[in-house]
C-alpha cells in the first residue's frame, strides 16, 4: 500500500491524514486511562496539537530551537513531536530510560533550550542537572499531576492554555512558520546507544524521514483498517518511522502498550491487526508455549507435533500452489484444535508483525508460520532513518533481512561490510564530521557495520556485526549472533551472552528462565530462599549443563561453549546492559562481569 496523501515534511503528512479522516469515528490514537482502552479522534488529535505547538510559541520556541522529548510512549508524545516540528523547531528524542548523567551530556552536545518530559521522575532527572546545562531555559511536563512551583517549569495544561491566548492574538502564526519547513530541513536528533564511549547525535532530515516512510509502505500493507499496537520505544528510530510515521501516513490507529512487562494483556484487550516489534518477544512467546505443551498430556503434546508438522507442510504447498484437498482439510484441524488458541494470546486478527533490531532466527519465523502468525522482518539502522531491507509478505525468506526498499541501494564491501546509499541516509552526525566521515565514504554509500552477503535470489542475509566477530586464539572467525539465538531457543534460558574474542574456547553468561527454573526446582524438591541461592545450585548447572549440550551438538568444535556462568540478576535497559530494543551492550556486559568471566578461564593453561 501507499500513503493516503501525498507529502513532503512529516507534519504536512499529518495535516493531511487528519483532513482525510477528519470525520471518521474510528480513533487515530488510543491508550490506557483507569484501566480502559479510550480512543482520541483525528479531530481532537488536530486541536491538541494545534494548542501544544501555540503554547511552544508562547514559552518563546523559535525555528531551528533544539527541544528535548523525553517520555514514555503516550499520545502526548505524538502531540509533542508534531506541535514541534510545526514551528520548524527540531526533536531531540530521548530514551527515558537514561540516567541524569547520559541526558546531561546529550542536553549538552545538542544545546537544548527546552525540555518536554511525561512525568515527575524524568522531571526529577533533568532538575537534577539543570545547573549543569547551561542552554536549558524551560521545562515542561506531559502531566497535570505534578507540582510546578518553579518558574521555569510548566505543566500540560498550562502550555494549552497558553497555545489557546496565543492563537486569539496571531491566529496566521502556526500556518505561517509550518509553510517554511523544507524537506532538507534538520528534523530531528536521534542519539545512538553507544556501547562504549558518549552517544552520537544521528541528524535526519525530513526527505530522510519522508522518503523511508514512502519506501516501506510500498513494501508493506499498512491500510487504514489496521489498529497498531505501539510498545517498543518512540525515541527509537525504529518504532517512531515504522510504528508510528508510516502507519499514521497510511491511515492507521496506533494504540500504545502501557509498558512491556504488561503487552500480554494489552494484546487481548487492543486486539491489534499489526505490531512492530523485536525477534525476543517471539523468542518468549516461544517458550511460553513449549513449556506449556510440556506440561501437557502426551496424547496433548502428539496432537500438538502433528499440527505443527500439518502446518508446515501447507505452507510450503501455498508457497508451490499446489495445495491438495487432503492437507487443506488437515489444516483446517490442525487450526480449530491448536493454532487458534495460539494465535488467541495475540488478539486473534493479527496480520502480521513487522520484526527487527535484531536477527530473528529462522527457526522461529517456520514455527510461527506453521501456526499463522506472518512475521515480516527488516533490516536497518538510525543513520538510514532507519529502513535498509524488508522481506515482502508475498516474498520472503526466513534467515535473510529481505530485499532492499525502493530507491535505496546496497551492496556488499571486499571485506564483507554491508554499504547502502539512498535518500534516507543521515546528513550526518550533529557536531561530529569526523565520525561522519568514518561512516559515510566520498561517494556516500554508509557503512553500516555489518557483515552479509546477497543470495542467489538477491535476499540480504547478516551473519554479524563486524565489530562483534570474533577471532580465536586460534584464528578461527565466530559470528556469535546465530550461536546465541540458538541457545534462547530452550526455555530455561531468557538471556545469553557469548564470550571468546581473543581466547582459546567459548564461554558464556546464561540468564536463566526464572519461572521454568523454580518450576524444575519444585520438580526436584530443591530448596531456596533467592534468585542467587537457586542458580548456585549443582542441579541447576547440571540442567543447563545437559541443555547446551543437546543444543550445540551440531556445532562445529570451535562454536561450542566449554563452560558457562549463570547470572542471578536479568540484564536490562535500566542498568545500561541492553539498547531500547533489548540487544546486549556486548562490551559494556563483558566490563561489568569481567572477574566471572576471567574466572571462566583462570585455569587454562
């Protein structure tokens, strides 16, 4: 599908999706309000952000100001965003999950003169530093809830208040400043998670922006019918240009997850056709099925092998076009007796879910569409706003990143990088054209640091990223990525990390499945008071021990893990040792648990 307008600067295209559904009763955006769903209308969608970006012209937002957005997903983040971009003012999105330290040095780096933050903890972060930021003039808070006794602080309803007396006294001003935005124009800062050193300010333009959302909607079905749910982070370019520009630019509804830890219910109670979303989700779902099925009768769990086989096989005949009577009707059976209660714990009408941020393992993509679950998976980063590659729902291939979006070129470097060119790589990196350099050549293909190859079909495939390849002591290149996907596939691990850069054998930090664990524990009749009692237990490493083992049996010597160490604790976002996306800080990981991980090898000789 296309965008059901045409446009040049992302709030143009918001003008007009909004006057196109201007009268529709379907909402344009919803979230969660006292425990219920509530839907905001194109119309009221309109208003609000006609009111928030008059009160930005009120606080004094100028063309060209840098505002920082520092929030949660929520629809005032929507109205924040696109009442900014109206003034030609720029985004600076960033991740509430930072520390004061991590938002200090990107206030800084940027020179914000403004603050928008969703709730009295970011406020707390940025008061914390303020002093220290010396461009900050004001903050204003997404929430009526929080006491504003500062001068320099207002709240949502004030900002209102204050876009409504404006707009009396210059009611030509907003449509005035929104008619100087050119599609060459900075749009927004996005910074990078580095996984060591400060991050970097990625500039996107409009036409960056523009052009990726054009691309991936003619890749893609976005339609006005769809309902989206929203979970992943919006200052992540990820989300915020598939999950949020395209499906807007099509026509969609977007509903917004309370948070990750509560997407099972949201899924029941948004029922979404489509979800933008990571390979670890599918990874959980997963196991959250094999373990529920290993629960069951035998006579349960043959009925269960059966379908999954039934499923597979019908899928490859669709794929033939020849599709027998005999195994229709087997599938028909297969789906009333097991698959419709699978695809029940979605919401029952998903189309399909757009996956990416990370290689989803082709294991899980055949699984999943045996039961009817479409997964379309893409490929991309910040710097390329961030679309490179999507497989197709009507041509795709599990284990590969797809083909190239229109209009973006990719090929394959001497040394096996991944390069691409196109109208959606980045104007480069905000006060760095030293690092710019480094990553977009003379001849402006961006190096993406990946490594890949084309297939014969001229599918994209990543084997890994070049920085995180691993050479052996014995000089033996490991690509760690399909070695770690792998193991997540067992239902008692929630988490690995390989070690073996520079060393004689692979090891590993093992995150275990917490619940599958106490599960075997009472199995056992194993007692323990804590997390770390109960992975210090011989029975636990027996079982992990006996589970690598099953796993990587079909691995080649030099790809299996000798010994391993289990962590008490998840790894997470809070604590730096993930990206928003929930891919391992490789580095900052290995720093953190160096002593476990010496331990590992203390003995060699």
């Amino acid at each position: 599908m296309a965008p059901v307008v045409e446009f040049s600067t992302v709030p143009e295209m918001f003008d007009r999706v909004i006057n196109k559904f201007l009268h529709d009763q379907r909402p344009m955006l919803m979230n969660k309000v006292e425990g219920k769903y509530i839907g905001i209308s194109f119309s009221e969608v309109r208003t609000l952000i006609e009111n928030f970006s008059h009160g930005l012209a009120a606080v004094g937002v100028k063309r060209n100001d840098h505002i920082a957005l520092i929030s949660e997903n929520r629809p005032e983040w929507v109205i924040a965003d696109i009442g900014i971009m109206k003034l030609g003012a720029v985004n600076i999105s960033i991740y509430p999950t930072l520390t004061p330290k991590q938002i200090e040095y990107i206030l800084n780096d940027a020179a914000v003169k403004y603050a928008v933050v969703s709730n009295q903890l970011q406020l707390n972060k940025v008061l914390k530093i303020i002093d220290e930021v010396k461009t900050l003039k004001r903050i204003i808070v997404l929430s009526d809830k929080v006491n504003v006794d500062n001068a320099r602080i207002l709240n949502y309803s004030m900002v209102m208040e204050m876009g409504k007396e404006f707009q009396k006294h210059y009611p030509e001003y907003l449509s005035n400043e929104q008619k100087k935005n050119k599609p060459d124009d900075l749009m927004t800062l996005i910074y990078t998670s580095g996984t060591t050193g400060n991050p970097k300010g990625v500039m996107l333009t409009h036409n960056n922006i523009v052009s990726n959302i054009k691309a991936v909607s003619s890749c893609i079905p976005f339609t006005h019918e769809d309902i989206a749910l929203s979970f992943l982070p919006l200052s992540h370019s990820y989300e915020r240009t598939a999950g949020y520009y395209t499906a807007i630019a099509c026509g969609a509804t977007i509903a917004y997850a309370e948070s990750i830890d509560t997407l099972r219910d949201n899924l029941l109670e948004v029922r979404p056709t489509l979800v933008t979303t990571v390979p670890r989700l599918f990874e959980r779902l997963y196991n959250r099925i094999m373990k529920q099925i290993g629960e069951d009768s035998i006579i349960k769990q043959k009925i269960f092998s059966w379908a999954i086989g039934v499923g597979k096989t019908y899928v490859c005949a669709k794929k033939n076009k020849i599709v027998f009577p005999s195994i229709s009707l087997q599938y028909k059976i297969a789906d009333k007796l097991v698959f419709q209660k699978i695809k029940a714990r979605t919401g029952g009408r998903i189309n399909f879910f757009a996956s990416g941020g990370a290689a989803l393992a082709s294991e899980l993509g055949e699984f999943f569409e045996a039961i009817g679950i479409k997964i379309v998976e893409g490929y991309g980063m910040t710097e390329a706003s961030p679309i490179i590659s999507v497989n197709r729902l009507d041509n795709y291939k599990f284990g590969t990143v797809g083909l190239p979006i229109p209009g973006v070129e990719v090929k394959i470097a001497n040394d096996g990088e991944i390069l691409a060119r196109g109208p959606n790589v980045m104007k480069g990196y905000w006060n760095n054209p030293k690092a710019t350099a480094e990553v977009i050549d003379k001849e402006g293909w961006l190096h993406t640091g990946d490594i890949g190859i084309f297939d014969v079909d001229g599918f994209l495939k990543i084997t890994d990223r070049k920085k995180h390849l691993f050479v052996s002591s014995g000089g033996k290149n490991i690509a760690p990525q399909h070695i770690e996907s792998l193991f997540l596939q067992s239902q008692f691990i929630d988490q690995f990390v390989l070690i073996g850069d520079g060393r004689m054998f692979l090891t590993a930090l093992i995150v275990p499945s917490f619940d599958a664990l106490k599960e075997y524990s009472q199995h056992l009749g194993i007692r323990f008071k804590d997390n770390e009692e109960l992975v210090n237990h011989p029975e636990i490493y027996k079982l992990l021990e006996t589970e690598l083992s099953k796993i990587q049996k079909d691995l080649a010597n030099y790809e299996r893990v000798r010994k391993f160490t289990i962590l008490s604790d998840p790894l997470t976002v809070e604590n730096d040792e993930l990206t928003p996306t929930l891919k391992v800080k490789r580095r900052v990981v290995e720093e953190k648990f160096k002593n476990l991980i010496e331990k590992m090898y203390a003995d060699v000789l």
